[in-house]
C-alpha cells in the first residue's frame, strides 16, 4: 500500500500522520482477519525541508511502534559482561565472544541479502565493499590491535578515575570484519545471489602528512578512527568534548609506540552479486508476530523532496495521500504580479484586499487555479484505481476573495510592514503566494479535471488564539504574530533582506497592530475528501 504525506515539513507534528495510518492499517487488518499489507510510506515538501530533522525522528517512532505494537525479540540487558576490558574481539576473548561477533554478522549480511533479493530486478548487481581480514581466525592481530589499543586508552582514563571500568565492561563495538570464505559462505546459504568475482586491496593505514601538519602517525590514525567512533563512545560513557581530545591524545600515543607503520586490507573490495529479486520500498521490516498473535505491520519510510504541483511518483504506486494545511501555498507569486514586473498593481498591499483592483485578484485565482490543477492531474496518474486522498486547506466561508476572514490579516501585516519605513518600491512588489479558496473554487477544479469525485467535505472553525496556555502573560495579538511568523518569516526575510533584530520588531509592531483592531480570532479549515474514480 503506497501512502504519501505531501507539505510533511519538519518538527514535532512531522511524523503524527504516518504514524496514525500505520496504527489503523494495522489495526483495521487485524479486526478483519487479514494479513498486514506492507506500507511504503513518502514524506514529501520542498527541498529546502529539514529531512535530517525527520529521519532522525524516525528512531524514536520505530520504538514507539514496537511497544505498542508488543514485537517480540528486543535485546535483554546483559548483566554478566563476557568480554571485560575489551571492546572487540581480541586474542584473549572468550570463544563465545568470538561467536557472538560471527552470528550476529552472519544474521545481519544474510537479512541485507534477503531485502536486496526481494528488493531488486531479475539479474540486477550489486557491488558492496567490506573491511575485512586474511586470516581465517577473526583473532588475528590484523583486526584485533588497534581496537586493543583503543581499550588500552580507556582503561587508562578509568585508571586515572575518568570513567567507570564497568561501562569499559560493558562496551563493544558493533563492527566485523569477515573473512572472504564467511561472504561466499553466507552469499550460497542464502541463496538468492551468485558471486561473480571479488577483488581484494591491501591499503596503507597512514598515507602520510598529506595536510602539513607535521602531526605522528599516530595522530593521524586516531583522528580517522575518531571521525567513526566518536558517537558511540560519546553516547556509552557521556563523555564531553575535553575528555574526548584525551582519550585520542592517548589512544595516538599507544599508536605510535606498538604499530605506526602497519597496514591492513580492506578484503572483498568490489565483491559483485548477481540476484533473481523482484521489485520493492526499503525501510523498517518487523519479523514475527506481536505478543497476542496477531499480524505485524511492515513498513517502509522515505523523503521525497520536490514540489507536489507536478510528478513525484511513479505511475500507479499510490493508494492514499494526505495533505495538511499546504495546498493554500502557491507554486509561485501570481502571474503579473512577481517582484520583476516594473508596474506594481497592488501597491502597499502584500496580498489580495479590499482595495486590490480586480486584476490583482484574477491573477491569484489563475495561479491557484492553474496550481491546484496540475496537483490533481499529477495524483491521478500516480493513484492506483479507487486510491483515495484527504485534503485540508486554509479556505474562506465567502465566495468573495476580498473578505476579511481570507484577507484582513494581511492587510494588518501590510500595516506593519509600511511603519518599518522599508523601501517603499520593495514593498509595492511584495505579494505573498498563497491563497485560500472557497469550497465552490475547489469542487469546480476536481469537476473541472474529472480524475476524482469528491466523497465528502467538512468545514472546521478553529480558534487562532486558544490562551496563555504557555504562562507567559502575552497578548492575543503576540500568540496570534508568533503562529503567524512561524509560517511566514522566509518571505519578507528574503525579499526585504531582514535582519533578526528588524525581523522581531516588524512582528512586534504586527502584534501590537493585531490587538488594536483585530478581532476575528478564527481560521476555517476545509477538509476534502476525494477518490480516483476510474
């Protein structure tokens, strides 16, 4: 089941509609008795998007869903550590050390190659490249010392009463490096793959002063094996920046006494695979069933980054979309009306208002027109048959676009903007590209097009001002400046090149106006509710 979030953006609400649709699909599957589709769920918005911020969500929802939905199979805490004082496997690790590093790789490579098969083409390649070993003893001193080393290091810290041995105990690296007989046996095990040929690199770990440094090999080895480690031993032993330039300014000092000059092999560089896969999403895959038996959900998140007024999906791959409160964005600044144009016909205004000539608003309901248009014209070709999508816009009650629910607070904002005695001309060339239609406009446009129908709408009034509810005794017309700017502030900070400081009195000169004359605190949302129709 493809499902898209289209206007996703980024924050705390980000991901509130996905991880709804995961639940009801779950839930709906198994009040029915049958078995869980898989989900591949698109966050889209524009480009400039903080993704980073949403995909480092994602962790934090993967686990809300796992206990909700009771997967069985998370890890136990370990009281008796095996492997004390060490990090890796090393030479005097127990053997069940050792196995626990093989199984858990074996378990790890054989799953990515089990996805990759279901996920790829008939005969499709891969080319993957591994740090690995000669040897077949996975003791041996070419992948154990210079992870000996770094325990070493740490031990030292705990000596000089810096970190707690127990947490040193507890530490091991979620590394290994495999040996080529352990790849070929794991590719024929699994069975989807044929290996097709395999090199193998011998590269130096120390290349030399190439940044004019004059700094030891030593300190350019921990340096790269800081750039990796770094987070996992910052987040295991809390350590702050200071103790972490002396844990490396250690860690270099016992390179550069034991193995300065040695080298190792990255083995299985360019490993090809030949696979009989079929087509699939990648994400996040639960195995098993929860803890009453029922089905599991299997899911598979990804960003999409574009704008929505065209093609983002394949043909056919959708089967439900959601739209929250982005639709009222315009593609662009309305035709004529763009800041180039020498004639400004809607002076002293930033949007449609009482005084616009009738020009200024043809012009935003073409544009909206036009975008909204391509919108659905681009969904339909990628819904499958029967998809259905739900839209909310910021709308206006009136047929009129010059009434004041749709256009009053803008005009205020003009307000604020002329007392900043800014540019007048920049001004004059300032139109905000957005639009609220009527529900008239929006059933004209899916008539109008003939992909969809619409299968119901609903109207909600929410308040703009619902209350100190923070405590900090501001005014109506502060909250309401604040939810505006929130939305807001790229534009005139781009067109009007403001500055923080000219940025946060043009929002308290726009608050102070919203309190004086401003009392229509309500915004009406429109939900539509549309389904593919062929």
């Amino acid at each position: 089941m493809g499902v898209a979030d289209l206007g996703c953006s980024s924050g705390p609400n980000s991901l509130t509609v996905v991880s709804q649709i995961i639940y009801m699909v779950n839930n709906v599957s198994n009040q029915i008795g049958r078995h869980v589709v898989e989900l591949s769920i698109f966050l889209n918005d524009l480009p400039g998007n903080d993704f980073n911020y949403v995909f480092q969500s994602l962790p934090k929802l993967y686990q809300k869903l796992k206990y909700d939905f009771g997967i069985e199979g998370l890890e136990p805490s370990i009281g008796n550590h095996l492997n004390k004082e060490k990090i890796y496997i090393s030479k005097n690790s127990p053997a069940s050390v050792v196995e626990a590093y093989q199984q858990q790789f074996h378990e790890d490579f054989s799953l990515f190659l089990r996805s990759r098969a279901e996920e790829m083409v008939s005969k499709g390649r891969m080319v993957l490249s591994f740090m690995g070993r000669r040897s077949s003893d996975p003791r041996a001193d070419e992948t154990c010392d210079i992870s000996e080393l770094l325990a070493h290091a740490l031990l030292s810290l705990a000596l000089d009463g810096h970190l707690e041995k127990e947490r040193i105990d507890s530490f091991n690296i979620p590394f290994y490096t495999p040996s080529l007989e352990e790849v070929q046996h794991q590719v024929k095990k699994e069975g989807s793959f044929v290996v097709e040929c395999v090199d193998t690199v011998e590269m130096e770990w120390d290349v030399g002063d190439l940044g004019g440094l004059k700094e030891s090999s030593g300190t350019r080895l921990a340096k790269t094996f800081r750039a990796v480690l770094e987070p996992m031993l910052g987040i295991h032993f809390h350590l702050e920046a200071e103790m972490m330039d002396e844990l490396f300014r250690r860690y270099a000092k016992l390179i550069d006494a034991s193995c300065s000059k040695k080298q190792d092999w990255t083995g299985q560089d360019g490993t090809r695979l030949d696979s009989t896969g079929q087509d699939k999403r990648v994400g996040q895959d639960w195995t098993g069933r929860d803890r009453t038996g029922q089905n599991k959900c299997n899911y598979y998140i990804s960003g999409v980054p574009g704008s929505f007024y065209g093609r983002l999906f394949p043909s056919h791959t959708l089967h439900f979309i959601h739209s929250s409160s982005s639709l009222h964005w315009l593609s662009q600044v309305p035709s004529g009306l763009e800041p180039s144009v020498r004639t400004h016909l809607n002076k002293e205004k930033v949007y449609i208002s009482t005084s616009s000539p009738a020009s200024v608003v043809e012009a935003y309901q073409q544009q909206f027109h036009e975008d909204f248009s391509l919108f659905l014209r681009s969904r339909a070709k990628e819904m499958v048959a029967k998809g259905r999508m739900v839209l909310s816009f910021v709308d206006r009650q009136s047929l009129d676009p010059c009434a004041d629910d749709a256009c009053f607070k803008w005009e205020l904002l003009a307000r604020a903007l002329m007392s900043l005695a800014l540019d007048a001309q920049s001004i004059d060339s300032f139109n905000i590209p957005i639009y609220a239609p009527s529900l008239e406009e929006l059933q004209h446009e899916v008539e109008k097009i003939g992909s969809f129908a619409v299968e119901c709408v609903e109207s909600v009034e929410i308040e703009w001002d619902v209350g100190d509810s923070s405590g900090l005794n501001e005014s109506s017309g502060t909250r309401f400046a604040k939810t505006m700017r929130a939305g807001f502030e790229p534009f005139p900070g781009t067109h009007f090149h403001l500055d923080a400081k000219t940025m946060d009195e043009l929002f308290r000169r726009y608050a102070k106006i919203v309190d004086g004359c401003y009392s229509n605190n309500y915004i009406f949302i429109m939900l539509i509710f549309l389904v593919e129709k062929s």
